[in-house]
C-alpha cells in the first residue's frame, strides 16, 4: 500500500472508533474511487447493509453530467430509498475522504432526498 492509501485506511478507522449504526438512526458510509462514488446505509448492530446506491445504477450512469452532479443524485436516491425504509436520521461516515467535492455532493443530496444527520 502507498503511503496515500495507508493515511486514508488510518483516518477511516479512527472515524469508525467513534461512529456506529443502528437499526434506527444508520451509518451513511460514502466510498469513493476516481470514476465511480457508492452509498451504503449499514446496520452495525447486525452487520448488514440496508439499501446501497451507487453512480453505476442505470437511471444515474445514463446522464451525462459531471461526477460530483452525479455524486447529489446519489445521495438522493439513498434518501428515497431510506424514506420507503422509514428511516429519517443517519450517522454520516466519509470514509477516510475529505467532506469536500463529490464526498460534500452526496451529503448535500441527501438532505436535500429528507434524510438528517
């Protein structure tokens, strides 16, 4: 692993020390990668995932538009998709990635989708 990558995997495990999801109120974790940007609302208690969006699913990948304007339309589509769960509240994890561009762009459309955090 470089060095980028080991900074990244250590900054990631000090969040998760402090942060975990419920049933009730889930852990939203961003993964982001050069091309693609993915979503996951994540029971902890359990260890399961709840609903997942991601840049890949068809109704997103269609439009051609920039990746941090895909990035808020992923993170509306995990709102609606918490919605139809009945959940209203998450944990926000950014997953060892600066809150700035695309990481920021899902946050944004997620509060924008009625999810709070």
């Amino acid at each position: 692993m470089n060095a980028k990558s080991v900074r990244r995997q250590k900054i990631r495990y000090r969040i998760r020390k402090k942060i975990a999801g419920t049933a009730e109120k889930p852990r939203l974790a961003v993964f982001r990668s050069n091309t693609e940007i993915y979503v996951q609302l994540i029971d902890d208690d359990k260890g399961v995932t709840l609903a997942s969006a991601s840049s890949k699913d068809k109704d997103i990948n269609a439009q051609k538009i920039t990746k941090s304007e895909k990035s808020k339309l992923v993170g509306q589509a995990i709102a609606r998709k918490a919605k139809d769960l009945g959940i209203t509240t998450a944990i926000f994890d950014r997953g060892g990635s600066l809150y700035h561009g695309r990481v920021k762009s899902v946050a944004e459309g997620a509060r924008e989708g009625g999810l709070e955090f």
